[in-house]
C-alpha cells in the first residue's frame, strides 16, 4: 500500500454523529400500518383485560363499566406509538432477547403510565368543583396532590385489572416483536 492510500484511509471520517442519529430516529419508527392496525388491536387487547379483571373478581357488573374500558383502552391506544418507538431505538442493532426486554419494559411502562394518567384526569376532573380557582397558589397544590393521589390509587388498584389476560399478551405481543426484527443484529 502505499503512502497517499493510506493517507486517504486514515483521513476518511465515518458518517458524522447527526447523520447516524438521525438514521436510528428513521429506522425506529413505526409503519403506517403497525399504527392503524396495532394501535386499535393493543386499546382493545388492554380493555380486554380490564375487563376480565374486574370479572373474575366479579366485579364486572360496575355502574361505572364502561368509563373503565374506555380509560383502559384510550391510555393503551394512546402509548402504543411513542412505545414501539422507544422500544425500537433502544433495541435497534440488540439480539433478541434485548429486543424483547426493550418492548416487555416500554410497552408495559407506557401503558401503565398513560392509563394512569388518564386515570388522573378523570379523578381531577371530578374533585375540580371543590378546589380553589384556577391559578391560585392553592389550586396547583390541589392540582399536584389531587393527581398523584390518582396516580398512586391507580397503581394499588387500577394495575392488577392487567392481571392474568394483560400480562400474557404482553409477553406475546413482545415476543412477537422482537422477532419481526431479525435484520437489526448487529
């Protein structure tokens, strides 16, 4: 080899950081169609198992039924994306086992979140008539404590309606995406 190729081999930089970010941002996106198609399947799949929760502790027969499916179903509809996201630039270029770990926490972790937040809003929105007016000093401290109280009821009570049904199509859902990606190993 000789001096000038070197030269050349030494001098040649790799892609620059922004264009390598920018290409993992593109890869991570989901498609069209894993939105229209596995949004609406996830909300339905999560309502579902909101409400075989509530009925093997026979307590399907609630007034309040179908706000609950609906407060299930919205916050898994509205986390699948930004879910499938995460999960797929923290997994892109892993083996397997990476990839499932990546979509078991994100799509378990977002929809948890995202229903309980909800959860909060619904909650909010009803003690609202008893808080100060909007703005005062007193209104954000009943704001912050209405919503993290919530917040934590959710956790205590709203999580093991994901229980049994939630948990296994999680675990499949995951499997199952984990597995589409065989062309991300590095």
């Amino acid at each position: 080899m000789n001096e000038a190729a070197a030269g050349v081999e030494a001098n040649a930089d790799p892609a620059p950081v922004g264009v390598l970010r920018r290409s993992r941002l593109a890869q991570s996106l989901p498609t069209m169609r894993e939105l229209v198609i596995g949004a609406p399947l996830w909300g339905g799949a999560m309502a579902l198992s909101a409400w075989c929760g509530l009925w093997f502790r026979e307590r399907a027969l609630t007034f309040h039924l179908g706000e609950l499916l609906l407060i299930f179903g919205f916050g898994a509809l509205l986390t699948w994306w930004p879910s499938l996201f995460l999960a797929r630039f923290a997994a892109l270029g892993r083996r397997p086992e990476t990839r499932f770990a990546a979509f078991l926490f994100f799509l378990s972790l977002g929809t948890i979140a995202m229903t309980a937040m909800l959860y909060a809003l619904d909650y909010r929105q009803f003690y609202a008539q008893w808080h100060a007016p909007a703005g005062t000093r007193t209104w954000f401290f009943q704001f912050a404590f209405t919503s993290l109280i919530a917040f934590y009821q959710f956790l205590v009570l709203g999580v093991r309606l994901y229980l049994p049904l939630g948990g296994v199509i999680l675990v499949g859902v995951s499997l199952w995406l984990a597995s589409r990606r065989v062309s991300q190993t590095r």
